[in-house]
C-alpha cells in the first residue's frame, strides 16, 4: 500500500508515480471548482432556501476533507 500524504504535508508540489508533479495551487483550483459546482447543486435541489449561509469553521472542515479527496484521488490514479 502507497503512502499518501496529507495536504497539511503537501508543500509546493509533490511527485506522483511517474515522475510529474502536482502543485498546492492545483489543488486549490480543483477544491475552490468542486466547491462551487458542490453549493449549486445544493441550492437546486432545495429552492425553497432563500440565503446559503454555512458557518465558516465547517467550511474549513469542507475544503481540507475536499483536499484530501483530491490528493489521495490524483495520487491513486497517476
């Protein structure tokens, strides 16, 4: 079984198997993109909700579980 890192341990960029490299901000890009198309389809399915509030501390929660799908997704499958 190959280790993953974390994204806490991910600085700058990290090697994947064959030898490319992924960055932080590629990273960032993906999360910010799934995030956003995540919040839309929350919100079509419940049109009813008028604001879309979420509080900030389960936000980071989000983003660092999305980031941590994203590293282990891209290093599983490179």
């Amino acid at each position: 079984m190959k280790h993953i890192p974390t994204f806490e341990s991910f600085l700058g960029e990290t090697t994947l198997e064959e030898g490319a490299t992924i960055s932080g901000k590629r990273i960032d890009d993906a999360v910010h993109a799934a995030e956003y198309a995540f919040w839309s389809e929350v919100a079509g399915s419940f049109p009813e909700v008028k604001t879309g509030d979420f509080s900030p501390s389960d936000s980071v929660k989000l983003q660092k579980a999305m980031k941590e799908a994203i590293l282990s997704w891209v290093k599983i499958n490179s």
